[in-house]
C-alpha cells in the first residue's frame, strides 16, 4: 500500500519594503497624544496644514479660535500678548481674513455709535445654525472673472479711515466715467486706499495717484487697474520726526527805573543790578 505524503505549501516571502501598508516606525513623526477632556479647542486640518497661510497666520489662527466670546483680537491687544509686532500680525490677520477665517463687520450698537466686530470662522464657507448674526453679505463676482490683484492693507484699519477711503473711490467717476466702481469693488480697494493714507499721503494725492495717464481707451476692468496702482505706486511710510523744540521767548526791551538801561522783561521796572535783592546781596558781602 503506497502512501502519498503532501507538504504544506510554503508561502511566498513578500518583500516587506514594498508592502503598501508598511510604515517606518523608526523614522518620522511619532505622536504620543493623550485624550483631553476639559480645557481644549477642535481645530480643523484645512487650518492647521492649509497649504497657503504663513506658519504665523496658522497659529495665530488657532489662538483665536481658542479663545472665548468676547475677547480682544485687535492688532495692539495681539501684539501686546505676543512678540512679534503690529506689522506681522497685521500682515497675518489678513491672511486670515483673505481666506475666509477671520470676519470683520460695522454694527450700529445702542446710542448710534458704530463699532467693528471680528468673526472667527472655524470653517470657513460653512453656513450652519449657529452662524453669528448679523451674517455680512457675501461678496460675488461674475462667472469666469478673475479675482481682483490684492492691495496693502493699512496697519490699523481704523473705521473713520476706511470710510474716508470709500468716499474717496466712491467720487473717483467724477474725475474720470470709466472709474464707475461696484459695492464689491469699492469694498476690495479701500483699504488699499486706507494705506496710503496712513502714510501721510493727502486725499487729492491719491485721487491724482488714480486718475492721471489713464489709458485713452475704454477700460475693460478699472478696479483691477486701479489695484495694480495702489499696489506698484504704494510710497514709503513717513520718517520719524522728533518733535520740533519749544520756541525761544524773547521779551521785550524796557527801560530800568533806576539806571536807564535797556533791557529784556515781560513788564517795567528796574534791571538785575538795580533790584533791592542785589543791593542787599552786595551790602552783606
């Protein structure tokens, strides 16, 4: 009786450095999270690994997010709690801004006085229930049209200074028809227009800025023109100029009552070597 024995089939060796799902756990980052459970703020990756926001923007992002209701976010406030100056954080809040995370809107509050919030959107283009209002409007542009060049921002956007510049782009179609500028338009330009400003440079100077050697044709676009312009053209910021010193007071001449003698005083009466003071001054000596 013939017997067949079978062994069992040895299975193929897999090259492991190919294997899809094979990690490398001696390289790279390695997490060693624990779960939190009070004192902790959700943050979205689209934020924490966003491929275009400055490092700076993205913390400074989450620092806001983290933060409660009610809170200070103003550039002096931020600057004040961090050390990297009014200029970066200016410059990161509106990266912030520009990528929807951050929302800045006028309120008229009881009394008539008009006060500027700043919404922190921890998603941004997400419209739920819990939406802070009132909810600014939302800004569109035609189908196709490219989205207009960025202009400088001031470093304090105060609100008398935005109004300023939105009155001064709002009367521009008086110098020139073709600078006809829509809400949207006009919202993208002012501060733009707020930053020259801030630099000293008086109102009739960016109006000449804006409307002189203007193209003899007709203007397909003015408000990407008048973009570039802000944005090419933008001078330096003023020099520091110490204060001027007081002025020197020069009193005029009388005539001593006891000498004759001319000299400086705000009133008549006797000079320095005819006051009584100086005769006893000299008596005791």
């Amino acid at each position: 009786m013939h017997r067949t024995l079978t062994c069992p089939r040895t299975p193929t060796p897999r090259n492991r450095k190919k294997h899809p799902n094979r990690r490398h756990p001696h390289t790279g980052l390695v997490h060693d999270n624990a779960r939190h459970t009070t004192r902790f703020t959700v943050i979205g990756n689209h934020l924490a690994q966003h491929p275009e926001l400055s490092l700076l923007a993205i913390g400074l992002g989450t620092h806001i997010q983290s933060l409660p209701a009610g809170a200070r976010v103003d550039i002096k406030s931020l600057a004040a709690r961090f050390p990297e100056g009014t200029t970066r954080i200016a410059a990161a809040l509106r990266e912030l801004e520009a990528h929807g995370y951050l929302r800045r809107v006028r309120e008229r509050v009881p009394g008539g006085r008009i006060v500027t919030r700043t919404i922190s959107c921890n998603q941004p283009g997400h419209s739920g229930t819990d939406a802070p209002r009132p909810a600014p409007r939302k800004r569109t542009r035609p189908p196709g049209s490219k989205p207009l060049p960025a202009v400088p921002h001031p470093a304090y956007p105060a609100p008398a200074l935005l109004q300023q510049a939105t009155d001064l782009l709002t009367n521009l179609r008086r110098d020139d028809p073709r600078l006809l500028l829509s809400t949207c338009d006009t919202a993208h330009l002012a501060p733009g227009v707020a930053a020259w400003l801030e630099r000293d440079v008086s109102p009739t100077a960016v109006r000449h800025a804006l409307t002189t050697d203007l193209p003899p044709e007709a203007l397909r676009r003015p408000a990407a023109l008048l973009a570039h312009r802000l944005t090419a053209q933008l001078p330096p910021p003023p020099p520091f100029r110490a204060p001027a010193p007081p002025p020197v007071v020069r009193h005029p001449f009388q005539t001593c009552d006891g000498c004759d003698r001319a000299f400086r005083a705000p009133a008549p009466g006797r000079c320095h070597d005819c006051r009584p003071e100086r005769a006893e001054l000299l008596e005791a000596a």
